[in-house]
C-alpha cells in the first residue's frame, strides 16, 4: 500500500488495525514532500524532527492502547497564518518578519492534542486578500494539475499539498472564499463552516478587528469524509474553552440526514458573473446526482449579490486601506496587490466619479469596486454592518419562501487563474463572497474536468467578463467542483449533500481523481 496516497480516513483505519504506523504514514509523506514539493511550492517549512517525534508518541500511545481518537497518528498540515509557538507567523508580509508565536493557535493545540501529526505549515496569498497563494517571502505555489496556473488563495498552499498527495488533511481559513477556492481549483474537498463553529484564537490577519465579516477555519481533504471525520475527532468543550465564541455544540452525524427529504436550490448565475461553461455543466451533474437520491432541485435565485459585494467591499475597507498599507510599509509588494494599493489612496470624491464614469461606459463591476471601497465614518460602517445582517435576512427569507434546505452553485465564476490572473478580478469570487457576508456554511466538492468544448466564453464589454474569458480560454482540463452552502449550524447538512454528490460522481469519466502528479 502507498501510504501517502491514503486519505486521512483510511490512513486512521489502517492505523488502528495496526496495518501501518504513524512513523510509516509520516515518513511516507515527508519523502512525497522532498520528492514533489520543488515543483509545487506548497510549504513554507517542513517540520520533519518535530512530526517524526509526534509519529512516534501517536505509535507508544496505540502500543499501550491509549490511542487519542481517530486523528491520531493522522499527518496534517496547518497553513501558515495559524501560530505556532516559538515560529513566527508572517503572511508573507517582510515587515511581519520576527513575529514570533508565544503559544500555539487554537486550533494548532486541538490537532496536537488530537495526536495529530504536523507536517508543516503551507503558503498563502500575501495578507491572505487576493486568491492566488504567493508571496516575496516564500515564492509562488503552483497547482499540481498545471504548473502554469495557481491553486487558488488564500489557503492556496494547502490545496495544493492535499490534491498532490503531500498532506491527506489540513487546516485554512476563510474570509472571501480562502478554503473553497483552492479547494474548487486543485480538485479536492473543503469546508468554510458555521461562524464560531471552530476556534480562531491565535489566527493571524491583517484586517485584525474588523467584526462585520469575520474569517473563519476550516478543513480541506481528498475525500468528503475526511471533512466529517475532522470534525467528529474535536471536542467542541474543549474548543470553547479554547476560545469561548464557540459554543459548546455536538457535531451532528451526516449519515443522519435523509438527501431524499432535501430541497436543493441551484444556480449558475448570480447576477454579477456568469460561471464558466464547465462549471455550469459540474452544478447540473451533481443536482442529477441529488435527484438521483430523491432530493428536489429547483433553481433559485439570490437576491441582490451586487449589493450584497458592496456591503462587504465597504466594510473591509472601511479604514481606508491603512491596515493593509501599514503591513505592506518597507516590503516587496505582491503584484496582485498592487492596485488595492493605489485605489486605498484615491480621494472618496474622485473615486465616486469614477464610479459614474464607468458606470456610464458600461463597466458595472468596475464601477461597483469604486463605489464600494474607501475610508467610512463610524456611522458609515455601522449602516454597512446592518446591510449585511438584512442580506442575510433577505437571503434566508427566499430559501424560505421555496423551502431550499441547501444550495448549490459555483465556488468561483471560472476554473483556476493563470498565475497573476487574480489582479482585477476580486469580483469572480462572488459566488463564496456571499456566504462569508451571510455567515453560511459552504463546501466544495469536486465534480469534473474542463472539456476541449468548453474553454470559450461570449464575453460582453465589461472588463471582469473579457477577464473571465481569458481565464476560461486556458482552461482545458482543470479540476471543477460545486459548492453546496447550508443554514447556519447546519454544516453536518451541507456535508451530507456534498457526500451524495461524491458517491455518485466519482466513477464518472472525467472525474478529478487525486492525489495527482504535479508537471
């Protein structure tokens, strides 16, 4: 048996079969790391002493039949804004060089305590705000299906480490589609959950305080299980003593839920950017495989995403940019982050009429951005906050009124980015925006590859379509998945779909089969 191509679950079976050992399964996985990761990028530093060490207490623990639960043994990754004591959390920012972690984040201390092995710490996009996943300090991660595009952002790295077999399970976050994205671009699973519903004390951001959209961790995995199994491993006392904004809730068996009771809403298009042909085709399998199970799909459509993108736009830049200009301050600045940059200092003034300019020249999305970010009084944000708590109301209240339990859609609006095709296109990610401003569960789970047919898009004269097309145009045999998005403390829901969808789409010709060797 290949150890590192085992998923995190098979990986907890063979180990409490006593079929493998933890210094095995790590071994198994560090060598994966030194084989491939030259070509992928997906770490920022590989702790082989110290998971070596913890794979042999997971293997004195399972000989004296103290096994800790079922993620012991079990190699994880953690990405790199996550503290880890005595390692400094950087975020790819020179000027957070020397922040060294006095303790372990949350999280971290779970896994630990879980008997989890960590493998290392994985790359992310340079203060975690665009979604690719590079960065001066440590470089640019590349996907392991083409070296030529990137496997999404923030979370990018651990995307990449998973689908190509380096990791089978680790830890992102999520403030704008962080977990989803890489996970709908590099053709593995993962999960944004429940706000609160895991611990982020010890979470570093560069948007520190900023309460009305909050980033949340979560999961990504190979398999749809391993999601379930992270979350069944956690204690969620423990969790709340750790950071006492989670609220002690059990985790809920998706095994439980009943797909032939669902009501499924669907949509391909929200009003801001149409999702790629592929895409399309991916939402349409997996509704099939829904109904298949005797769910109802219906389509649906979200109210107001274009409003909802304002809320969000003006409330994470609400201090006009100086967070983000602070931490870039002496530093080699990333490309993609370039713009932002210029656009924090433009006059509120200019930038209105700028926003009328290109409303008037037919470029909506650019005129949403401009109208949207800038410096806010007090008051200001507090009306952007009380926006987005009545779109979440507005939202809940449609799947009401057709009684969607779940929806499904894109992640994002294209497969993934070329390198440096993030720059400008902030907008693709409305799909996942919406469930951060709205503060729903959302996962993704892969689906299908792009066809020769399918890389062509009509693209109108905005620029974020002429952008999109270009995208699609390189597209050809990329990963696809869809995202399911729950109600809130419903995620065992959200999972449950997901799972059906998995079971019934992974023999199709096509399906994204990993872990995957990199080019």
């Amino acid at each position: 048996m290949t150890l590192w191509r085992l998923n995190a679950a098979s990986i907890a079976t063979a180990l409490g079969r006593g079929e493998a050992s933890s210094r095995d399964v790590t071994m198994a996985h560090l060598q994966r790391i030194e084989d491939v990761d030259g070509r992928v990028h997906a770490f920022t530093e590989v702790l082989r002493d110290d998971a070596l060490a913890a794979a042999e207490a997971s293997d004195a623990r399972r000989r004296r039949g103290e096994a800790r639960g079922p993620l012991d043994g079990v190699p994880v990754t953690v990405k790199e804004c996550f503290d880890m004591a005595g390692r400094d959390t950087t975020l790819g920012l020179p000027s957070w060089r020397g922040r060294t972690a006095a303790r372990d984040a949350a999280l971290v201390e779970l896994l630990r305590e879980a008997g989890a092995v960590i493998l290392g710490r994985t790359n992310l996009s340079q203060t975690m705000l665009f979604v690719e996943a590079r960065n001066p300090l440590f470089g640019q991660t590349s996907n392991p299906w083409s070296s030529a595009h990137s496997p999404g952002g923030s979370s990018g790295g651990e995307g990449a480490a998973i689908a190509a077999g380096m990791s089978p399970l680790g830890i992102g976050t999520d403030i704008g589609g962080s977990i989803r994205v890489p996970a709908a671009f590099c053709g593995i699973c993962g999960i944004k959950p429940s706000l609160d519903r895991l611990p982020m004390r010890g979470y570093q951001a560069v948007l520190s305080g900023q309460e009305a959209v909050r980033g949340m961790g979560g999961p990504l995995a190979r398999s749809v299980g391993d999601l379930a199994l992270f979350f069944r491993a956690l204690d969620p006392r423990r969790m709340s003593e750790l950071d006492a904004r989670v609220p002690p809730v059990a985790w809920e068996a998706p095994d439980e839920v009943s797909i032939r009771a669902m009501r499924v809403g669907l949509y391909v298009d929200d009003g801001v950017l149409r999702a790629s042909r592929a895409i399309g085709r991916a939402a349409e399998r997996a509704a099939e495989a829904l109904r298949a199970r005797g769910a109802t799909v219906t389509h649906f459509v979200p109210p107001d995403v274009a409003g909802v993108l304002g809320a969000y736009l003006g409330a994470l830049t609400a201090d006009g940019g100086q967070a983000v200009l602070a931490a870039l301050e002496g530093g080699e600045v990333d490309p993609a982050l370039e713009s932002m940059r210029r656009l924090a200092v433009v006059p509120t003034g200019v930038r209105r009429v700028a926003a009328q300019v290109a409303r008037a020249l037919g470029q909506p999305s650019l005129a949403l951005m401009l109208a949207s970010m800038g410096a806010k009084s007090a008051a200001q944000l507090w009306e952007l906050t009380a926006r987005l708590r009545a779109h979440r109301a507005a939202l809940l209240a449609a799947m009401d009124a057709e009684k969607i339990d779940v929806l499904l859609c894109p992640a994002f609006a294209t497969p993934a980015l070329a390198h440096g095709m993030s720059k400008n296109f902030t907008l693709a990610s409305s799909y996942s925006i919406l469930f951060n401003a709205t503060q729903m569960p959302a996962g993704v789970v892969p689906v299908t590859r792009v066809r020769p047919n399918e890389t062509g898009r009509e693209a109108t004269r905005d620029l974020l379509d002429k952008h999109a097309a270009e995208v699609d145009a390189a597209s050809e045999g990329l990963p696809i998945g869809v995202q399911i998005v729950g109600r809130a403390w419903r995620d065992h829901v959200v999972i449950a779909a997901m799972q059906a969808i998995e079971s019934d789409v992974a023999l199709d010709y096509g399906f994204p089969a990993t872990p995957v060797e990199p080019p």
